[in-house]
C-alpha cells in the first residue's frame, strides 16, 4: 500500500511539472536613439521596447579609440540611465569616418526593472555639426 501510495504521487507530482508553463525570457524589437554631442555632458536617448526605459541620458564608460588611413575604430561602454535607479550598460565596437559610423552592440549589465537584460543588435550614426546621431536596432530579453 506505501508503495502503491509513494508511486502514484510521484505519478502525480511528475505530471503536474509536465503541465506547468515554463517561465521564459521574451525577445522584444528594441530601437534606441541617442543624440551623441562631441563634449563631456551626459547626452540624452529615447528608446522603444524597453520596459520601463523610454528615455533617458547616456554616460561614456571606458573606451578605446584607433585610427586607420580609411576610417577609425571604438570600442567601448555606454551607460544607460533610465531614472528610477534602472539601467543598462552596452559595449560597442563601431568603425566611423566623415561619413558615419556602423557596429554592433551587446547588453553587458543591467540593474532595476531591467536586471538580468540580455540582448545584441547592430548601429549607425549619421554626423552632424558636432555630434552624431547614434541610432541602435536589435532584439533584447528581460
């Protein structure tokens, strides 16, 4: 009888963590819009697809820049602040030249509403009279 007893919840605990959803990440669409002037001031971004992240102002983090004869090299961090101690850091690699720049992006730390973001995505920047409009476009998880 225990043994009859023992087996037939364990049947019923099994089938009941069959049945159960399983609790998963969703990928969202993100675009990030940052106005990027050539000085040392915080500057601001608009985002869509981010939680609780609509806009905002964006810090440089460490970076790395080189030159070539055809075009320059970042890499780097930008720090994301979205308010309401809630935000993220991307690390950035990007070739630029007069005409732009093109990389990717990776979410390398997030904090508040969005702990535990992951995601990657691409970049350009298109120039203008001292600054850049940085424009990333990817797919995020929270």
């Amino acid at each position: 009888m225990r043994r009859l007893l023992g087996t037939s919840l364990m049947a019923g605990i099994l089938a009941l963590v069959a049945v159960m959803p399983v609790a998963a990440a969703t990928k969202e669409d993100v675009t990030i819009v940052v106005t990027t002037t050539f000085d040392d001031q915080p500057d601001a971004f608009t985002a869509a697809g981010l939680p609780d992240c609509g806009s905002g102002l964006v810090y440089d983090g460490p970076a790395n820049f080189a030159g070539t004869p055809r075009f320059g090299v970042f890499a780097g961090f930008k720090i994301f602040d979205c308010g309401n101690d809630t935000g993220f850091i991307l690390r950035l690699n990007a070739k630029f030249n007069e005409e732009g720049s093109v990389g990717t992006w990776a979410v390398v730390s997030s904090w508040g509403s969005l702990a535990g973001l992951t995601g990657t995505g691409s970049l350009t920047g298109d120039p203008f009279d001292g600054g850049i409009t940085d424009t990333y476009v990817g797919t995020v998880s929270v």
